[in-house]
C-alpha cells in the first residue's frame, strides 16, 4: 500500500512537469511522450524508455531541419558567383573589376554580351575617377547601383550615356560628374546590327581597384607623375 502511494505521488509529478512543458513548448507531441514515459514507470514496463527515446529522436531532427535552413539562409546572402562568359576573352586582372558586378538586367534591344562590352569598356574610366576620389577621400568605397543607355552608331560603334544612378553609397560631387562624363564618353566595337536598350547592374569599388588602376596605367606607360614634396617645386614643361 505504501508502494502504491509512492507511485501514485510520482505519476502526479511526472504529468505536472509534462503539463508545465506543454505550457512552453506547445508541442502535444513532448507531452504525449512524457506522460507515456510517467505511465509506462508507474506500471514497471519499459515503455518508458521507449517513450523517452522517441522523443529525442523527434527532437534531433527537428534540430537536424533547423540546421538545413539556416545553410540555405546563408547560402541565398552570397553574392553570385562567375557570370557567364558569353564567349568574350577573360580581362587581364588589372583590367577587371576586383569584386565582379551584379548580374544584368536588360530593357529593349540590347543582348547580354552587349551589355558586357559595354561594361568592360566604361569601367577603366569609372576606376580613373574613383582613384582620383580615393586621393581626396582614403576612406571612399562602396557600390552603384546603376542605368544606362547602349545605342548602336552608324559607324560600327556602340556608345553609352544616359545614367540613371538608382542608388550610389558615393556622393561627392566631382566623382559623380567624373563617371557621368566617362559614360556618356565611351564607345566600343560591335558586330550587333542593332542596339537600342538599357541595362541595370551594380558595380562595387574597392581600394584593391585603386591599385589595379595603376598598375594598369603604369603597364601603358601613362602613369601620373610624382606629385613634388614640401619644399620641392614642381618641374615646368
């Protein structure tokens, strides 16, 4: 009788605990498992055990789901990754952009590759005005969200112009002056019959670019001349 009582008084406490679980959880799932345990000791059997490892069982994959998501989480935050080569030579290093830009988004009549080209061909000259920027402002980076305008020339040429900048993290005025000239300056080569279109994408500048650009300007034997120190007059032509 004794025995009895014990049991009962352990029964009882086992479904408050499982009640108060319930309370937090809001999963009748671990409720049903730990009361099945609290039953199956109350009788002597081992459905407790059972019960008990059904639960975890339960709980290791939900944990194990949990786990996938937060990879797919992380995996949808990279940036994209090699953008089609649309069968144009890869660029020397110190021609590219050092983070590649965003993928393209395209509007009339205007193809990819020509989207491309016309990227390739601006970049250098928006470099030039953001490693003159980086002279005046060490601390500048950022990216731009930009779109402009691909028409077709009668002379073989295509040229750019018309930017739209949708969003930029650079505001000094002469940078934005710079690369507005610098697009609405560019042409480059085609074989399209026809280009008349825009396209939107997102160009990210680094100090690494900075480097790039003179490098780049060095290997074409325009390097900018030293700038003189205190003290030191500049040479006259």
């Amino acid at each position: 009788m004794k025995n009895g009582g014990v049991i009962a008084l352990a029964v009882i406490v086992v479904a408050t605990v499982a009640f108060l679980l319930y309370s937090l959880s809001g999963d009748p799932s671990d409720v049903a498992g730990v009361t099945a345990g609290a039953a199956a000791a109350g009788q002597g059997t081992e459905g407790g055990e059972a019960a008990g490892a059904g639960g975890k069982g339960k709980v290791g994959r939900e944990q194990n789901e949990g786990g996938a998501s937060d990879e797919q989480a992380q995996a949808e935050l990279k940036l994209p990754g090699q953008l089609p080569s649309l069968g144009l030579q890869p660029l020397p290093a110190n021609e590219a952009p050092v983070k590649p830009h965003s993928e393209v988004e395209l509007e009339g009549t205007i193809q990819q590759v020509d989207a491309e080209m016309a990227i390739r061909a601006v970049f250098p000259k928006i470099r030039g005005c953001y490693s003159e920027l980086r002279d005046r402002a060490p601390q500048a980076q950022g990216r731009m969200l930009m779109k402009m305008k691909v028409r077709r020339n009668d002379d073989g040429q295509a040229g750019t112009g018309e930017l739209f900048l949708k969003e930029t993290q650079f505001t000094d005025p002469k940078y934005l002056t710079c690369v507005r000239s610098a697009i609405d300056e560019t042409k480059f080569k085609t074989d399209a019959g026809q280009i008349d279109g825009t396209f939107t994408f997102t160009l990210w500048l680094s100090p690494e670019d900075v480097d790039n650009h003179r490098k780049y300007e060095a290997e074409r034997g325009a390097a900018a001349p030293a700038r003189p120190t205190d003290g030191e007059r500049p040479v006259q032509p």
